[in-house]
C-alpha cells in the first residue's frame, strides 16, 4: 500500500545497525566514567530510530499511524518521569520517611 | 505513493479478504496497522516498568550492578545482538517480498527469519545454562556467591544487592525470550499461510503486523544487551 524501500536501503540499515552494535561492545571496554553509560543509551536510541523508521517503515505509515507511535513514547515518558520523581523525592521529608 | 493506492482500489471488490465493515483493502491494512501499533504501545508499558524498576536499583546500587555485570558474557550479547539484527533484515526482506508479491522469496526469508529467531533461543539457553552451573541463578540456595571478581574489591559485601541484578536479568531476558518464542510461532503461522497462496500483493497484512512484531522485539533486545551486559565492563580485564 505503500512505497516499497529497496534492498539496497534494507542492507545498510542493517549494516549500520551491526556497526554500532560492536562499537558499543567495545567503547563499553574504555572506561568513561559517567559517560559510558550516555553513550551507550544513545546508541540504543539510535539504533532503535532505524529500526521504527526503515524496518518497521513507520515513515510511510497513516499520519494516525505516526501518532500513535509518538503517543506511546509520551506515556512512556509520563510512566517513567512519575516514576522516578517518587523515589527521588522520597528522602526529601524530614526523617527520611514519607509514611 | 499514488500509484499503488490506485491500483489497490480497482482490485479492491476482487479480494475474498477484504472484510465486509472495511470500505476497501487499503483502509482495512491501515487499521491493522494502528492496531498492531497499539498493541506493542502496551507492551512498551510492559517492558518499560521493568525499565523503570532496573534504573531505581541500579541508582540504589551502581557499585554492585557493575560488579554484578562481570559475571555475564557480553560476547554472548553481543552475537545475540547481531543474530536478532540480521533476523529484523530477513523479516523486512519477507515484508518487502510480500508487498512486491514474490511469493518464494517471502517463504525464503520467512525460513530464515525463524532460524535466526531459533539461533537467538539456542545461544541464550547456552547462556542460561553457563549461569546455573556457574551458581549465578539468584533465589537458590548456593548460588549467592557474586565476589570472584578481583576488579572489584568490595564486591563479597553486594551478594543480596547482586542478586537484584541477576533477578532483572532473567526476568527481562526471559520474558524477552518467551516473546521470541511467540514471534517463532507467529512466522510458522505465516509461513503455512504463504504456502497457501494466501498472500498476494493486495493482501499481506498478516506478514506486515507479525514484522511490526518481530521489529519490536529487536527493540528491546537493543536496550537490553548494554543495560544488563555491558555495565562496568571497563574495568573487565580484557
């Protein structure tokens, strides 16, 4: 129903998915301090964008399509943002303890 | 984009698979679209509080989840990372297959996609097993012991706080593996309906939403592999 991605796309997606696989293996092997951790979560998100938008071919979805997409991420973020907002907050009474 | 909606609608009446509430072939595969999409939004939220609750611990315990991390094999990780990246090309090669109606290459791809997915179970079941006769497995008795790691002097003080780890790892790993398994079945499925001469360029919904599966599968693996795998590997002795 859609405009069909050629080969050629599908093939350096996935070469560009393999790359960064094993770039994260191994910058996971230089110690970076803090930022060991920010790297690697960016290449998961990056790696995860690729793969919505080529393999799932979420680009030439319905705009309703695209919205949902979006939306899940959104209450995702609500989910894991209240999420951590309580147990960051917890120790902020007096005594440590909420209850 | 125009071309092939026209083309739809004037074969549109022919197709025994168009249902009768749909008005034509192309609005019936875009709300099994949205559908299949609102169904991995749930299984976002599934995945994701595990996400959450892995991120509180590893915040409460960051000295202990690294220390924890040795004791997995990122080389295992990381093959299964490429497997499950080569098994998303085959199953996007099966879905373009089916779009341009070449029936043996969709069977063909569909075939390996299955024997990357299987490639995937067998590697983690050798995992698995590593873990038990390591004595890695949190819960039993005898298998708390997480300090024969010399990069980590302290780490004979963390074995509750280690079992944590060990306790996300095979609950997220494990419950990655069972949507595996499932997507296994999902591909025997659309294979033996391909060999049925089900699908044909206007018609393959069914490969299109099990790929949006299998694709999201690979998602989590993708977050899986350097949050469970990779922490504190810089001081892995290499």
């Amino acid at each position: 129903m859609h405009s069909v991605p050629s080969v050629r796309t599908y093939v350096i997606v996935w070469a560009t998915l393999t790359f960064f696989t094993f770039a994260t293996y191994y910058i996971a092997q230089i110690d970076l301090g803090q930022w060991n951790i920010v790297i690697a979560l960016l290449i998961a998100f990056f790696k995860m964008s690729l793969v919505i938008f080529f393999f799932m071919n979420l680009k030439a979805e319905s705009p309703l399509t695209k919205l949902f997409a979006a939306g899940g991420f959104f209450w995702m973020i609500l989910l894991l943002g209240q999420f951590f907002v309580d147990y960051i907050s917890r120790d902020w009474m007096p005594g440590g303890k909420m209850w | 984009m125009t071309e092939p909606h026209s083309a739809v609608a004037e074969h549109a009446e022919h197709s025994p698979y168009l249902r009768h509430h749909f008005d034509n072939m192309e609005q019936q595969f875009d709300s099994a679209t949205l559908g299949m999409w609102v169904f991995l939004l749930t299984e976002i939220m599934f995945f994701g509080g595990m996400f959450g609750a892995y991120t509180v611990y590893r915040s409460m315990y960051p000295e202990a989840f690294a220390s924890t991390s040795m004791h997995m094999n990122p080389a295992f990780g990381a093959a299964n990372t490429a497997v499950l990246i080569v098994s998303s090309l085959t199953m996007a090669l099966a879905v373009r297959s089916a779009r341009l109606g070449k029936q043996q290459a969709l069977q063909m791809f569909l075939i390996l996609t299955m024997i990357f997915g299987i490639a995937f179970l067998v590697i983690k079941g050798f995992e698995y097993h590593e873990h038990w006769v390591d004595m890695k497995v949190p819960l039993f008795s005898g298998h708390w012991d997480y300090s024969n790691t010399p990069e980590f002097p302290h780490q004979a003080q963390y074995s509750h706080q280690a079992q944590i780890l060990f306790c996300f790892y095979f609950f997220m790993t494990g419950f990655h593996a069972l949507h595996m398994l499932v997507g296994v079945g999902l591909m025997t499925t659309i294979l033996m309906m391909a060999r049925r001469g089900i699908f044909s360029t206007n018609y393959f919904t069914p490969v299109e939403i099990s790929g949006l599966y299998w694709h999201f599968v690979d998602i989590v693996w993708i977050f899986l592999f350097p949050l469970l795998y990779l922490i504190g590997n810089a001081r892995k002795l290499i």
